[in-house]
C-alpha cells in the first residue's frame, strides 16, 4: 500500500525549519515544475545545514525524491554554496543513483537564501510581488525540513527534536541537536556557556534573528542562538526605537540611494525604495506618484540596507513599522507586479558575507561550531503550541497525563492553518497555560 506524504508530514507537525515555520503538508499539496533544497545558509554564524548536508546526504537526496515525485517536479536541485566542499562531496560522490535532481552552486553573497532569490538563481524566474515561489512553478524546503520529511516517511518519526547552532561568546561554539521546549538558557550551558557577566542572546542569525530571553524554549524554527555582549553594535542596532531613527534620518539620511541599490527584492525587478520611504522622514512625503507607503511590504526584512547606509540609519525599521500601521488598519499590499527583468547590473551588486560579517563586527566570532554529540539531562520543557504560521494547535492532553517522546501534544483543528505539536521527553504534563504545555521529564 503506497504512503500518504502528504497526511504523514501532516501528523509528524513538520513546518519549515528555517524560517518562520509555514506547515509544509500544505506546501507540499502541488504541482511544480522545480522543487529546490534551500541549502544556502546565508545568515553569518550559522552552520546547521552546511553539516547536514554533508552528513546526512543520503536521508537529504531520498527526502528530496519523495518530494520530486510527489508534486511531479521536472527539476529537483540541491542550492548551496559553492564553499560548502564537504556538502558537495558528499551529494556528488552518490547524487548519479538519482535521476533529476542536481546541484546548483551559490556564489557567497547576503542574501542568497531568500527564498525568491534562490528562485531566480537556480531557475532565472522571477517570483511576482506579493508571491510565493510557487507562482513560477517551485517549491522551496529547507535542509533540515527535508530530513524531517524522511523521517516521517520511512520512520514515522514526527518532529521532537531540533538542530541549533550555538555561538558567539560561549566557550565552545558548537551545532547541538535539542529537545524542542528545551529552555534557551540550558542550550548555552551546553555550550560551555558563556564568558559574560552581562549578554544578550540572539534567536536566529544576526541578521534576521531577534533578541530573546533565555527562558525561552526551543522552538521548530530555532535555527541559531548567538550570545553577544549587551553592547556589542548589533544589539544596539535591534534595540534602537524606530521613533528616534526616524528623527535621525530627518536630520541625517543624504537621500543618496545606497540602500536601494543593495535591496535584493529591488535587483530581482520588485518596487521596492528603501531610500525613497525613508522621504517621509524629511519631507512627509515619497516625492514620486509612482510609489506608495504600501510598497514596504515588498520589503523582505533582510536588514541589508542598515549596513548599505553611511549614516547607519535602519529603513527596514520604518518599513516594519509602516506595514505594522496599515496592517493594524486593514491596508494589505497591492503590488502585484511581475518584473520582466532583473537589475542590469545585479551581478555586481550581490552584498559578499565576508564583508556583511566585518560591517557587523562579528569577525571574533565567524568560527566553526562543529556538530557535537552531548548528554542533555532534561528536568522539563516548555512546548509551545505555536512554532508555526496559522492557528495554535489544539491541546489534546491534560494535567497529569504520562507522555512519551513523540506522543502527540496538541492537534491542527480541520480547516486551518496549523501544525501537530509532539512531546519531546517521556514525562508527565505539569501545566497547560497560555498556549505552552509544560513537562516535567519522568515517569
């Protein structure tokens, strides 16, 4: 009897792990032309996928393949960066035994794992405005989510557990696979913790990544932790409010364009003006008929344009902070355009991770963090019932109940968008309370 993928990456509570956590049992209900593997890895720091890839190459090709043939993909590529040799090696010493899929090397720029400009990298189409890869035909998995889907396929295995790279200030940067509800603190204790009297830590890349509190848990889309002192730059630049950056930017920005001309969605053809947003600051005003408040929603969030700046100003903030405005007043994005080309000249433009890394002051701590084996001795987990787009999954335990590792916690309701929500320890529900189930480890 064939197997439903479908209804197997459902029950597994499998979401994007790279990303903000889209449910991928709906992603996967299509038909495409390409399927791609997200193995770019841009964000400085970070090293989870670059060592799947090379360890688990196997369980990543038979992944992709069951997605290939699921959703009738002509294409199946594998996108990482030409400087991952190990990864390379190991897909191209075994990647002949499989028919249609194929590996495409990335230059080393920021940011090349943005999911339509991977698009446009390995396919030369251009995601519309507004879009989604699958508007041109390709769906975009990240490594990590491939290898769930395997493991749910062949092992019935649902997502309990998570790889994170820890790094910056700690004393031995490593790449740790976790139990998801595993407290943000105890995952820098593993790693030796850390040499500061005063921190903060980053969840995520320092890019995109946003400051948490280590009391935090674990989540599916946990990719990196990143301890920096409490007033290194970057945490500066995150901390700073949108309110006095745009009083800087009235006194300060040059209107010189540098911010637009590094903006990936701009090069890929997308109406998107950093410069010409940050108008509003001095003027009030975009000062072109052309363009609106409402194109910062084509704004990715990259955070690029900040270190573009010669005066350090953050148009990113005030495009979050215009989409935040309009979204709160039932304004949403009316840009629907679709480019027929890319910048002329958006092969020289292509922003080099190295120099991202020098800019940002992360040099000290652009090290390797190896894929290390520890012994993690849980006492409890705090297990979320939202680590993904859509609605918080249903609790389907109670007080008291005993659990096992793998035992389904809380369910997507029919209908909605949503993921299944699995114990990550054997133990015994503690407590259920806004949203998170907590568990005491033991039986």
């Amino acid at each position: 009897m064939e197997k439903d993928l479908i209804s197997l990456v459902k029950n597994a509570g499998i979401v994007g792990a790279g990303g903000a956590g889209f449910p991928t049992h709906v992603k996967l209900n299509a038909k495409a032309e390409y399927v791609i593997v997200n193995g770019a890895e841009c964000e400085p720091l970070l090293r989870v996928d670059q060592q799947l890839m090379a360890m688990e190459s196997r369980k990543i090709l038979e992944g992709l393949k069951l997605i290939k043939d699921h959703v009738g993909a002509k294409y199946a590529v594998i996108a990482l960066k030409e400087k991952y040799k190990k990864a390379i090696k190991s897909f191209e010493d075994i990647i002949g035994e499989y028919e249609g899929i194929s590996i495409h090397k990335l230059q080393n720029f920021y940011p090349a794992g943005d999911e339509q400009i991977i698009v446009y990298e390995v396919t030369g189409r251009i995601v519309p405005e507004g879009g989604i890869p699958l508007n041109v035909g390709a769906i975009v998995s990240n490594v990590e989510t491939i290898a769930n889907i395997y493991d749910a396929y062949y092992n019935s295995t649902p997502v309990t557990e998570k790889y994170v790279t820890v790094t910056g200030a700690v004393k031995y940067p490593r790449t740790l696979k976790l139990p998801i509800g595993l407290s943000i603190e105890e995952a820098i204790n593993l790693a030796g913790g850390t040499y500061l009297e005063e921190y903060v830590v980053i969840n995520g890349g320092p890019m995109m990544g946003k400051i948490t509190d280590i009391k935090n848990p674990i989540t599916k889309t946990t990719k990196g932790l990143i301890v920096l002192q409490s007033d290194h730059p970057l945490v500066r630049s995150l901390t700073k409010d949108v309110n006095q950056m745009i009083k800087e930017a009235k006194a300060a920005c040059m209107h010189c364009s540098h911010c637009s001309e590094v903006c990936p969605r701009n090069l890929i053809g997308h109406s998107i003006y950093p410069d010409k947003m940050m108008r509003l600051a001095s003027y009030s005003n975009l000062c072109d008929e052309k363009v609106t408040p409402v194109n910062a929603f084509l704004c990715c969030e990259c955070r690029l344009c900040e270190y573009a700046c010669v005066m350090d100003l953050q148009p990113w903030k005030l495009h979050n902070s215009l989409k935040k405005t309009m979204g709160a007043n039932g304004i949403k994005n009316t840009c629907k355009n679709q480019p027929e080309n890319v910048h002329p000249f958006r092969s020289y433009k292509k922003y080099p991770v190295n120099k991202l890394i020098n800019k940002i002051g992360l040099n000290l701590y652009d090290v390797e963090a190896p894929m290390t084996d520890v012994k993690v001795n849980v006492k409890s987990v705090a297990i979320p019932l939202s680590q993904h787009i859509g609605a918080p999954a249903i609790p389907v335990v109670q007080i008291g109940d005993k659990v096992f590792k793998g035992d389904l916690l809380g369910q997507v309701e029919d209908n909605k968008l949503g993921s299944n929500i699995h114990s990550s320890i054997d133990g015994t529900i503690k407590e259920i309370r806004n949203n998170i189930i907590i568990i005491d480890w033991g039986m």
